[in-house]
C-alpha cells in the first residue's frame, strides 16, 4: 500500500486543468476524492465544495437498535458542509486502502476502504463507494457518495494503525 501526501495546491491545479503533467483517467477520478478528504482534514468546506456535482445524495448503511439493516439519509450536502467547515477541535483524518475503479465513458465508481479517526483516535471503519459525473469541462465530480459503519471487527492496515498510536 502507497500512502500518497495530498497537497492542496497539487490538486487544485489538476483539478481546473492547469496540471503540468497529464494525469491517467483513473487518478483524474480520484482527484475530488482526494480534495474530498484533504478538505475534510482542513476543515475547510469550500473544498469539500467543489468536489460535488450541483445535486448530491449521501447515503449511510447502518443498523437501526434492533439491529435491521437500513439506509440513512441523515446529512444534506449543505449540513455535510457545515459540520466541515464549523471549528473543531479534532481534525478529521479518514485513511483510505484497497481502492477499484470502475469506468464507462462520463460515469465512474469508486469502492474503497476507509478508517476514519478524530484526531488519533480511532472511530469507525467501513467501506465507501463513490459514483462520479465527468462534467462538459472534463472534470470529475461527486453526485452520490454511501458507506457503511462500524466500529468492530475492522481490518485496517498495520501501517495505518501505526499512525494514529
């Protein structure tokens, strides 16, 4: 596994085009993902912004008390966007692994696993998986975005537990 440092001025300038070595098709669609969670680590909700197609579902599967599976949809975009973007004290830090791409022509998905940590602090994992729109100006954007949850029985990579000790 590569870990890969994200640099916001990098994929800022992938992201509008202005990139001075082309990028394959499969690493332009992981490019918002990566501003996705960069933006999320900064707390900076102008970024997680503008990974997002106009229209945006959020889905979370989840078990209700008694244990049934069901589907959340608990967060608007714009509630999405403000937990981000409103002060706190713990920086968001979701690692990610193992992820697949799947393209056809202006439509991908992306599956991977995740940690998500608060600060060092473990607090759940799961997987998420992504469908993106590349848009008339050939850039990749989030239209729907669904993951699981949970807080047990998580494989997260040694290296990556390594960091947050």
């Amino acid at each position: 596994m590569r870990k890969i440092i994200l640099i916001p001025v990098l994929f800022a300038s992938a992201w509008i085009g202005a990139q001075a070595q082309p990028v394959s098709e499969k690493e332009a669609i992981l490019i918002p993902i990566r501003l996705l969670f960069e933006g999320m680590h900064q707390g900076d909700s102008s970024t997680v912004h503008r990974v997002f197609y106009n229209q945006v579902t959020l889905a979370t599967i989840t078990k209700d008390k008694n244990g049934k599976p069901i589907i959340r949809h608990e967060l608007s975009v714009d509630a999405f966007l403000k937990a981000i973007g409103t002060p706190h004290t713990e920086k968001y830090n979701e690692e990610t692994w193992g992820e697949k791409i799947l393209v056809d022509g202006n439509f991908a998905q992306v599956w991977m696993n995740y940690a998500f940590y608060l600060g060092n602090k473990f607090s759940h994992c799961g997987v998420d998986a992504f469908h993106l729109f590349k848009n008339s100006t050939g850039t990749w954007q989030i239209f729907h975005l669904a993951d699981t949850r949970q807080q047990e029985g998580c494989q997260v990579p040694k290296e990556i537990q390594e960091r947050f000790k």
